[in-house]
C-alpha cells in the first residue's frame, strides 16, 4: 500500500515534466515503448524512495533527496529549448530522465555499511576486518590524523558527544566524497542486465553518466556520440551527461533547505552551516537558454561571498559545458546534428544577488570583496631568508630530508609489492665555471601532477595531504615524513638563484611517469618544463651556488664532516662525493659515539659522583642512541646533599659558619661553598659560590637529522612556551627519535613546539632512561634514590614515569 502510494506522488510529478511527456508520446509509438515507460515506472519509484533516507546520515548537509530530483528534471528542460526536446531519441529522453533520478542514489548508504564503518571506533559493535566497506573507509580516516586524533581524545576524556559528532561527520564526508562510485555500484548490482532499450542493453553506460556528474568533465569527451540503439536510432551519451552536470549544479535554491529543517537540526560543522546558509538565501531564480539569474537576499557578506563564489564555480561549468556541445563530432552522423549544440548562458547574472534590506530601507550591510591579501615578494623573502631559517645552510638539509622521506616512502612501496629496492642519496660538491652542489635520489620522484599542485605550491606539502595518508596506510609505512610544510624548496634560494630539477615519478610496481628536467631561474620565475634524462624513477636537484655560499670555504674534509653533522644518523647510507673524496655516511659514528665524547667542562669525575652510563634501544617509543646519569652517592648510598665540611670561626669576636656542600639542583649537581672575604673597608664578610660538577646535555636528532635545539636551556636563555626539560638529577643523552614517531618542529626545524606530542614524549624518554637507571642498580638502592628525585622533580613528566616504577 506504502509503495502504491509512493508510485501516485512520483507519477502525478512526472507528468508535468516536459521531458517525460515527449518520452510518453515517442515511446506511444516505438516497438520498446511499454518496456521503458515500466522501467522508468520502476526506476524513478525506486530513487525517489531511496533517497529519502540521505537525511539519517547527511544531515550536515544540503539535502539530495526525492525533491531535488525532480528538480534536477526540471532545469533539464529549462536548459534544452523545447525544439530540441522533441528531437531527441527516446534512449535519450530515457537517459536524461533515469540520471536524473540516480545521479545522487550513492547518497543514501545502506545501513549495514554504515555500521561496518562505524565499527572503526566502536570496539561493541560487530567488526567485520575482512569487509570491503570496512577496509576502505578505515583507510579513508586515515587520511585524517588529526579528526581520527580528537576523536580518540575526546573517548579517553569521556566527551562521547564530540566524539559521536566528529565520527558522524567523517562517515557524512565519506558518503559525498565517495557516492558517485557507490552510484555506479548500486547500479550494477541492482540494475545489471536491465536499463535496456529494445535488445540494447545500457547499464554500462548509464551507470558512466551518473559516475561522470562528480568527474571531470573532460571524461565526457571519451563517451559514445552515436551511440546506435536500433534501427536509425541514437543516443548522443556527452549530451545528456552536460545536461545533468548542467542540472545538478544549478539546483541551488531554499527547497533543497527548508529552514524548519536548519532550525531543529544538530549543526555543528562550519562548512556545513556554509552550505545550508548558502541555499537557504537563494530565494528566485530564472532560468532558460539565454539566461541564468540567481535571486539572493543575504542577511552576511560572508554568505553573499559564498553564493557568489557558487556563482562562479557555475561560470566555470558552463565554459566547460560550451567547449564540449561545440566539439561533438564523429563520422557516423555527418553532418552531426545541429540540435545538440544548444545555447547556453556565458555566466549567471549576479545582479539579483545582494544584502537583505531593513525595514527602513537601508541594507544590512555594505558588500565589498576586501579581504587580507599576501604580498608575495615579501612573504617570499620571509619565507627564504634568514629570518625564517637562520641559517642559509639549512638549503642543502632540506633537500636531503626531502629525499629521505621519497626513498622510505618507495621502500615502503617496493615491500608492499615484494619488489627489490635499495635507498640510494648522493650529495656532490664540485667546483667547475663555479660552485655547484646537487642532491640525487632514487625516490618516489614526481610528475608534473605533483609539481603543479605541491612542489611549486608554496605551504602546500604532499605529506600532509589525504591523497599521502591513503598512500601511507596502503603500503604500510610505519614512519612519519620530515617534509610537512611546503616552503623547504624556498630555501634553495638563500644560496642559489636557480634549480635544475630532474625527476621521473614511480607508479606502480613496474611502472613510471615521463621523465621531466624543470628549471626554475629565480623564487618569483615561471617553471620550465621540459623531457628530462632520468631513466629509473627518483629526483635530482642541481644547484648554481651563489659566490657567498655558506660552504666557499670548506675543503673536502670539513664539507663531509657538516655533512655527518646535519644528518648524524642517516635511516640508510648517504654518499658524499666532492673533488676529491667519495665518503659513504651510514651513521656509525652515531652508533659508536663515545660517551666521553659528551663530557666537558661541566661534567667531571668527582669521588661522591657515582656515574651510569648506558644504551637507549626501544622500538616502542622509537628512541635510539646512548645516556649517562650522574648520582650523589655517599659510601654506596644515594643521598640529596653531601656536606663535605662546616666550620665555626670567629674574626674579630664575630661567629662566622664556613661550609662546602654538594646537591642537587634541577638539571645539574652542584658545588656551594660559603667562606669569608674582606671587603674594601676591611670589614670580614661571607661569601658564597658554586660551580656545576655535572650539568645535563642532550643531541637529539629527528628521523637521523639534528635538531639544533638546547632541550636543557639555562633559566635566563629559556622562552616562554619553550620546551625545556627540567629533571631532578643530570643527563647526558644522544638520542634519534625514529618511525612513525615524531615531534612537531618550527617551520625552520631549529625548534621543538611545545605541545601533546612533546609531552607525551618527554614522559617516554624520561621512562626509558629511569628503566635504564633501575636496571643497573639494586632493588634497595633504587628505591632510595626514587624517593630522592621524586623530592626533588619540577616535571610533572617525570614524575610520571617515575611512578611507573
């Protein structure tokens, strides 16, 4: 009865379609008429009934349910002039019809797969790992660290409201990002064998138009113009997929947004109450062939920005949709039919498009484009000078990382494949007409897509895009990219005034991209493009160095040890080769660095210092490298202070207390001693001083490049917001941090940001060391020197991990 129900409200619609009546009259007198009016009968009750489910999990968003397909009908026939209406087939009117009703049918997910999908963080809930549905959409969050890490935040802090909004609004984006291809889907799996006309079957194609509406339109150039249906009988597959992008985009009005839904709905996503505002103020409009006219009365600019913005997202559409009526040809109709190339609008009149007026007439505000804008050179400048970077020899690490991250990312591609692949990065210096520097990789190279949306897309980094996180869950890299800002190929222009790129990109396990050589003369040059020499996939970068280079004064030697300075522990091996020396830099100096190699002035042996030292190896918390502790210790026990002699003396009938003490102090074990000096008057009075005896520090390198930065800064040098670890006892530490571990840098990676990620690292290494310092001690002298530390610790990090014991 609900479905006779729902038949009656579709038809009653569908016969004041204009379309639909000229298919009614042709299909009245073609030999498959019945046949199709029964399908589109089916097809039409079918979407309309489907797509009234899209609100239970879209509702951030514009709705797509049985109204907008109707819509989407009827703009068809204000965008084809009724003489061409009539002189389309009826496969045609068909297709126009069927799409317009299952363009959006990948909208309305079935609720199994939204509970597989959900099951991602419901641990309750039935998880399906072998899922199709599951696996995709698990590695479509991937691709969003940061919302994946919010929501695990806010289950941990017991938030169940944010997190169920943030996880329903990753599956909304999933459902829009991905329902043209479950479109296609469902049609093959629910309409397989029966979208046919006649004897023809046109599923396939049929379920092409529908993908192409969210494709590039360029792909409707490879549809069937003359696609033969029967006797005579053709359908012109480009036509109907311009009209139903046409169609599709230019529904945009309040229907698709009843405000009575906005009001009671729960909208929390800025990009959603964008779109949902933006629909909602567009109250009129007038379309035909000769004009497209959008009514808007907006009540912010920043929602008249919107729907202009949509205005020329439109324009856009409409200049595609032109080029691509104009060039339908083929030999099979010739002349190819004229009605085909109907006239469309240039671009939406936006004269109708303004503020909302008060009822004193003014309106409510004032609309100008005005916004902040970027002056280029100086950003330019910023971003390649000193001022960012510090120092102009960084130019030659960021590269080098740049070609790390490509090599472990190919490693991590070839391993997937099971091919064979060894990392390979060659750094050479030479001296010819001039200085040239070049780093050479055989990495994941690019192509010119890459170049064009990242390399020369200044703050825009590969690394943090989703197309990346995709790639990274695919492969399995268990290892976190250096490169995450865009801006490191900026500073090649601190030492040099062109680049000289090569680079082949990798594709597939035994396929690549056209090699390309780009030249770039000059940050603010257009990018020369042309065949490159690379026959293996990888990137070379050639330098012209500038005469004040900061490496004109190296030899040889000095120039291979700034090297294994800037990358102290390299994940492979790096070949250096300058004029006269080939060097293979695999980090075993790193590896066997001595721990007196850590001793100086303020570390000394001393009989009431007891001294640990030790290796660092945890793969859990991805640190590597070697330690040492300095303990007070008093005939074999720990102690907070020694006093090493107190005396009374007395100058001149005054009592006077001399002593000598060693203690602790945050970071450092200190040496006071108070004795008397004669001032200028000669007058006696106490004196105090103090010297460090062992004093805390630290080399930290990040995925084997050095971070220069003083993890132990002294009271008057430490920032505000600085990260500085502030333990109860001295360290001497050297440590890579490895894997998928990472810290968040400063855009010139001379700094470490104070945030989660250091904090939960600071407590790890504090960890490591106290697991370190346990194991070489005594169950009863361990617990002493704990209650000591604990005493005596500022970090709430350490005192953490000390806890852990």
């Amino acid at each position: 009865m609900i479905e006779d129900t729902w038949r009656v409200e579709t038809q009653l619609q569908l016969e004041t379609s204009a379309i639909y009546k000229e298919f009614k009259l042709k299909a009245g007198i073609d030999p498959a008429g019945k046949q199709v009016l029964g399908l589109v009968d089916d097809t039409v009750q079918y979407a309309f009934q489907a797509t009234k489910t899209v609100l239970i999990h879209m509702g951030e968003y514009t709705l797509h349910d049985g109204d907008h397909l109707f819509r989407v009908l009827k703009l068809m026939e204000k965008i084809v002039p009724p003489p061409t209406i009539q002189l389309l087939s009826v496969p045609e009117l068909l297709l126009l019809i069927l799409t317009a009703f299952f363009h959006d049918i990948g909208m309305a997910a079935s609720n199994k797969d939204v509970s597989s999908w959900a099951s991602v963080w419901n641990d309750e809930l039935f998880r399906d790992e072998s899922d199709e549905q599951y696996l995709l959409f698990k590695k479509y969050c991937q691709g969003f660290p940061s919302i994946m890490a919010d929501i695990e935040f806010c289950i941990a802090s017991g938030n169940l409201t944010k997190a169920g909004l943030l996880q329903k609004h990753l599956i909304s984006e999933y459902i829009r990002s991905t329902h043209a291809e479950r479109a296609r889907s469902i049609i093959e799996s629910e309409w397989e064998g029966k979208i046919k006309y006649r004897d023809i079957d046109l599923t396939n194609e049929f379920a092409q138009l529908c993908f192409s509406h969210n494709d590039d339109a360029s792909t409707l150039l490879d549809m069937d113009t003359s696609l033969l249906c029967g006797p005579g009988v053709y359908a012109c597959l480009p036509f109907v997929g311009v009209v139903l992008r046409l169609a599709d985009i230019l529904d945009f009005d309040a229907k698709r947004t009843p405000p009575v839904l906005l009001s009671h709905l729960f909208v929390r996503n800025p990009v959603s109450i964008r779109e949902w505002q933006k629909h909602r103020n567009v109250d009129a409009w007038d379309i035909n062939s000769t004009i497209i006219r959008f009514q808007a009365r907006c009540e912010h600019p920043a929602i008249e920005v919107s729907i202009r913005e949509f205005c020329n997202l439109i324009d856009r559409e409409l200049a595609t949709s032109n080029t691509i009526l104009n060039r339908l040809v083929d030999s099979i109709r010739n002349p190819f039919p004229e009605h085909y190339k109907i006239n469309l609008p240039l671009n939406v009149d936006r004269t109708k498009i303004g503020p909302r007026k008060m009822s004193n007439g003014r309106p409510f505000y004032t609309y100008q484009e005005t916004k902040f804008t970027l002056n280029k050179k100086q950003v330019i400048d910023l971003l390649m000078g000193t001022k960012l970077y510090g120092q102009p020899d960084v130019a030659l690490r960021e590269l080098i990382q740049n070609s790390i991250d490509a090599c472990l990312l190919r490693k991590a591609m070839a391993e997937s494949w099971k091919n064979p692949y060894r990392p390979q990065i060659i750094i050479k210096y030479y001296k010819t007409d001039g200085d040239y520097l070049v780093v050479s990789d055989n990495g994941t190279g690019m192509d010119l897509d890459i170049v064009n949306r990242y390399y020369s897309s200044v703050g825009t980094s590969y690394y943090k895009s989703s197309e990346f996180y995709e790639l990274k869950a695919k492969v399995n890299l268990e290892y976190t990219p250096i490169s995450k800002f865009g801006i490191g190929v900026l500073s090649c222009f601190m030492v040099s005034d062109s680049l000289k790129v090569n680079t082949k990109r990798l594709k597939g396990p035994y396929e690549s991209g056209e090699a390309l050589e780009i030249i770039v003369e000059g940050q603010d040059s257009v990018f020369w493009v042309r065949e490159g020499m690379l026959t293996e996939p990888g990137t070379s970068t050639e330098l012209i160095l500038r005469a004040e280079h900061p490496w004109r004064f190296y030899d040889d030697n000095k120039f291979i040890e700034s090297i294994c300075k800037l990358i102290p522990h390299p994940p492979f091996p790096i070949i250096i080769e300058t004029g006269t020396r080939t060097e293979t830099h695999t980090g075993e100096s790193f590896k066997n660095l001595s721990l007196d190699d850590l001793r100086d002035y303020y570390w000394k042996q001393d009989a009431n210092i007891r001294e640990l030292s030790f290796d660092i190896s945890n793969n859990d918390y991805g640190i590597y490298g070697k330690g040492m502790v300095a303990i007070l210790d008093k005939k074999g026990t720990p102690v907070s202070e020694i006093s090493l002699t107190a005396k009374e003396v007395n100058v001149d009938g005054t009592d006077y207390t001399l002593d000598k003490a060693i203690k602790y102090n945050t970071n450092e074990i200190r040496k006071t001693s108070t004795t008397i000096e004669i001032d200028e008057s000669g007058e006696p009075q106490l004196s105090n001083s103090s010297n460090k005896l062992a004093a805390s520090k630290a080399i930290i390198a990040l995925h084997g490049i050095e971070v220069p930065f003083d993890l132990f800064p002294d009271y008057w040098s430490a920032k505000n917001q600085q990260v500085k670890l502030e333990w109860p006892l001295p360290v001497r530490i050297v440590i890579d941090i490895s894997g998928d571990h990472d810290l968040s840098l400063n855009s010139a990676r001379n700094g470490i940001i104070l945030d989660e990620k250091w904090v939960r690292f600071e407590e790890s290494l504090a960890f490591v060391i106290c697991q370190q310092v346990s194991s070489s001690l005594t169950e009863e002298y361990w617990k002493k020197l704990k209650i000591i530390l604990l005493e005596q610790c500022q970090s709430d990090q350490f005192t953490a991990a000390l806890n852990k014991f």
